[in-house]
C-alpha cells in the first residue's frame, strides 16, 4: 500500500536546552510566517519539569526554519521522517506491552479476509481514524516518541471458552468459522487514539502490524494464522 503520510522533517525543541523564552519564540516566528505546513506540539514530560516543542515540517521549509534556529542560537535535533516511518525503526518505538499483555504483529490482509464474517468494531475504527485521527496518529509516528499500539481482542461469541474455539479451528480450519462465531475488536485504552495506530502503522506499508494482545487473544490469533 502507498503511504498516506507525507515526508518531510521533524525538529524537536526542549526548554531544558533553550529556556523558555526561546521556545515562545520559535512558536511566535511560526505563527509570523504562516508556515501552514508546520505544527506544534507541546508536551509536559511527566518526568522532567522541562517542555518539548515539536515541529513536523515539508522538506522546502528546512532552510528557512533552520536559519532562524541558527540565527536565535536555538539548540534543536533533527529527525528525518522518512527515517522515522521505516518498519524497523517504528517496530523499535513501539512502547512495551501493558501488564498481562504482550505484542503480537498480525498480518493486515489475513485480519481483514477474517473480520468480513466475523463481529467487529475494526471497520467503525477505521472509520474514526479516516474522519478525525488521521493527523493525529500522523504526528504520533512522526514525532519519534515512543508508539502505544492498538489493544486487540479476540473472543468467542458462543459458550464455548478458549481452549474449546482453538479445537474448533484445529479441526475445521480459521476459513470455516461460522458466521459472526468470534467477535474481533480495537480498544482505546489511552487519552491518545491509540485504537488508530493501526491503520496509520498500515498505511505507511507495514505487512505485519504490532498489537497489544492478552494471553486468550494470541492463543486463538495463533490457531488462526493470524499473527506472525
């Protein structure tokens, strides 16, 4: 698939090299300038009392804003974004699993042939991600922080319990389910929307997806062949 997410550069700016005062500034020559292409994002480190401005710029804006950061002996890092959205380099960012979870990569084509028969919340997410989140999980990949997945679950929809699904899927195979048999769901676990890292992780090009899951999750994504 052909990545949605432009390339471009981004420029991290921390108050505990610069000051305040400096950061203001670089927030004021933006909004001067008009440079529409360019965001900022302030967070508050929860372990550091220091602030980090972040700024995700097109490629024709890195000499001018460049010049300004030497030109106001401004110290900032330079992170290309093309480098950034590499499989291998997000893989790396991907935040450790929460307790009682570990992180599965599911592969994106086998979900979604699985998820036409079966109950899901996958295409609603979707949904959500394509109307509202687009940016923001945008920014979220481009930022070089640390990525929280998407929590995933899988559960059977009949009284059946794990162990009697995975012999089901033994004998009669992940193609012969019956129809909405499982139920297949994202989960926003975080204040960010982290259930839409998944298809912003798809659409630059990862195959094989990392997601949160909980012991039940992988055994019966295991029997399913869904998870790498």
């Amino acid at each position: 698939m052909i990545s949605k997410i432009q390339f471009g550069s981004t420029y991290k700016i921390s108050s505990k090299n610069n000051g305040f005062e400096k950061l203001w500034k670089v927030q004021n020559f933006m909004s001067k300038e008009k440079i529409n292409d360019v965001q900022i994002s302030v967070n508050n480190s929860k372990n550091s009392p220091s602030t980090t401005c972040t700024i995700f710029a097109q490629d024709n804006f890195d000499n001018q804003i460049e010049a300004f950061f030497a030109n106001n002996g401004i110290i900032y890092k330079k992170l290309p974004t093309k480098a950034l959205l590499e499989p291998k380099a997000i893989t790396e960012r991907i935040a450790q699993a929460p307790k009682n979870k570990t992180i599965a990569f599911v592969n994106a084509s086998k979900l979604r042939q699985l998820q036409k028969n079966q109950q899901s919340n996958i295409s609603h997410c979707e949904n959500d991600y394509n109307v509202y989140y687009k940016e923001n999980t945008n920014k979220m990949l481009k930022s070089g922080d640390p990525i929280t997945a998407t929590s995933m679950t899988i559960t059977s929809n009949t009284s059946d319990g794990v162990q009697d699904l995975i012999k089901y899927i033994s004998k009669y195979g992940a193609n012969n389910l019956n129809k909405n048999q499982i139920s297949i769901n994202f989960n926003q676990t975080t204040d960010m929307p982290d259930h839409c890292i998944y298809f912003a992780l798809r659409d630059v090009g990862m195959k094989n997806i990392p997601v949160y899951v909980d012991s039940s999750t992988y055994s019966i994504g295991k029997a399913l062949e869904i998870f790498k």
